[in-house]
C-alpha cells in the first residue's frame, strides 16, 4: 500500500465526492479516476460504490478510514524523521558514560563541545556496558572509571584511552545514625553496601578495599546493588557504609547529612577516563576527543584530588 494511494482514497472521503478530491489532488479528473482504478486493481478489490450518484466510498473501506489516516500520518513522520536523520548524522555523537560519572562529571565534559552544535545523546550504562558499546560501535566515547590492581579495561589495544581527572571513591553513612554504626563497630561488625562481583565497583571493593577492612572488624554485606545512586540514598537512611564517587556525595557532606569516613576506612582514587575506538572516526567525533582531551591537560579538571588515607 502506497502513500499516495492512501492520500487519493481519504482524498475522495473527506471532500465527498471524485471532483473535489481532484482539485484537492492536484490532477484532472480523467487522471484521477485512472488512478483509482489502477489502485483498485493492483489491491483486487473495488473500493468505490459507483451506482450511487456522487460515487461514494464502499463499506468495508469506510471501516478502514481511521487506519488509514494514522498510516498516512506515520508514513509522513517516518519520511521526515529520515531526512533529517540525513542531514543530521553527522553532527550527533553518542556518549556512553557509567551512572555515577553521568550525575556529576559528563555535564562539565560536555560544557566544554556545547559550542560545536552537535546532538548529543546520553547512555548510562554500568562500566562494562560501556566499553561494549565503544567496541560495537554503538557509542562514539565513553567515560569510565579506572582503578590501579582492579580489572584492566579489556580491548584495550583496539582503545584510545585518555585520562581526564580522578575522583575518590570514599566510605560514606548517615550523620544522626553514628551511635548505631558505633554500636555495630563494638560488636566486630561493619555494615557496608557491596557492588555486585561482576560489576567494576565490586571488584575495587573485594579487591582493593575490603582486605584493607579485616582490622576493622567483619565486614557485613547488608545490601549488595549496583547502582551508586541506590547505594548512596542507603546511606542516607543509616542502613550501612556505602563506598560513593566523591563528586556524587558532595553536596551530602557538605551539608552535613552525609560522613565522610575516609580517615578511619579506605578510599581510593579513581581515574576519570576517556575511550574511543582508535580506528577512523567521524569528523566531528575527532573534534570532540580534541575538545576532551584540552580539557584534560587543563589545570582544573572535573574531579576530586581526593586520596586513600590507609
């Protein structure tokens, strides 16, 4: 079923009759009745009750008007949805950025190309979903988080990586709930939210920060998720320790709702970093990773100059 064969049809039903439909047409009449025959006769059905004086459209196409006119509409939406996807694919980039680096970094970074008018589309997504998205050619850059003696970003000879920053990955728990983290600490027990195993987070705690805790007491996995922005709103609550990117509990610790605990637990420093596929890319990705990278070398990247303290 053609566009203009739909349009002829709903032509004739909205304006009554096969001489007003062709000057809403555009043709002559002797064009336009040969135009309906030949729809007729491609889709082998008769679509018009021509005893009647105007001939008027048949029932069972009267019953299908409605459809008709939303894929009329459709079709005109996806004709121009793809001409403009032409004209516009070349100015749109796709970043693909872990969760907590999208709520607090990626809308400085992105500051710094806003001048390029370009679209940018936004995908949050766990640090290994990203890096799938770069090797799949689904993202154009991702920013992630790296962490010395944790997982080595894999596909790393196929990777442009670029450090742009870091950002301390620090304990954090509720300010008017310490007697109750008090109370758990007499009993040998530290209640912290994990990251799963299979998840990068996860694997900086279980490798890097919880043997550092066995002098602490044990350490009791309460509530295991991996989202940093769940985890953070736990602490809040008093519910256990949750180890949070520095820049996303800022504002918490500041105000005081939030307890930096990094002089008594571990932290770490993470490094901010940016990857893209080292092949060709587009022009305006190669401007892009040119605007990131300025900002890399600038004195005052967005991140935390947070650090480990044991």
């Amino acid at each position: 079923m053609r566009l203009e064969w739909i349009d002829d049809i709903l032509a004739v039903a909205e304006h009554g009759s096969f001489q007003a439909a062709c000057e809403k047409r555009n043709v002559s009449q002797p064009a336009f009745s040969r135009r309906i025959r030949q729809i007729e006769l491609a889709l082998g059905v008769t679509l018009f009750d021509r005893s009647a004086r105007p001939a008027r459209l048949s029932a069972h196409v009267n019953d299908q008007l409605e459809r008709m006119r939303e894929l009329s509409a459709g079709l005109r939406d996806l004709s121009g949805a793809l001409r403009d996807t032409e004209r516009t694919h070349r100015r749109r980039i796709v970043i693909a950025s872990q969760h907590a680096i999208a709520a607090t970094s990626t809308p400085a970074i992105i500051g710094h190309f806003a001048d390029l008018d370009i679209d940018t589309r936004l995908r949050s997504a766990n640090r290994d979903d990203c890096l799938a998205q770069i090797m799949t050619r689904r993202a154009d850059i991702a920013f992630i988080h790296d962490v010395a003696g944790a997982q080595e970003i894999p596909g790393s000879d196929f990777l442009e990586i670029l450090q742009i920053g870091t950002e301390a990955l620090i304990p954090v728990y509720a300010s008017d709930h310490l007697e109750t983290l008090n109370q758990s600490y007499e009993r040998g027990e530290l209640p912290v939210i994990a990251y799963p195993a299979d998840v990068f987070l996860g694997q900086v705690q279980r490798r890097v920060l919880f043997p550092r805790l066995t002098r602490v007491g044990r350490v009791r996995p309460r509530l295991e998720t991996a989202l940093t922005l769940a985890a953070l709103e736990f602490a809040r609550t008093g519910f256990a320790i949750a180890w949070i990117p520095e820049p996303l509990a800022r504002t918490d610790i500041r105000v005081g709702r939030l307890v930096d605990l990094s002089t008594t637990l571990p932290s770490i420093s993470m490094t901010l970093t940016a990857v893209r596929l080292n092949d060709m890319v587009s022009p305006i990705v190669r401007d892009v990773w040119e605007r990131v990278s300025a900002m890399a070398q600038s004195p005052e990247p967005p991140a935390s100059n947070a650090h480990a303290d044991i």
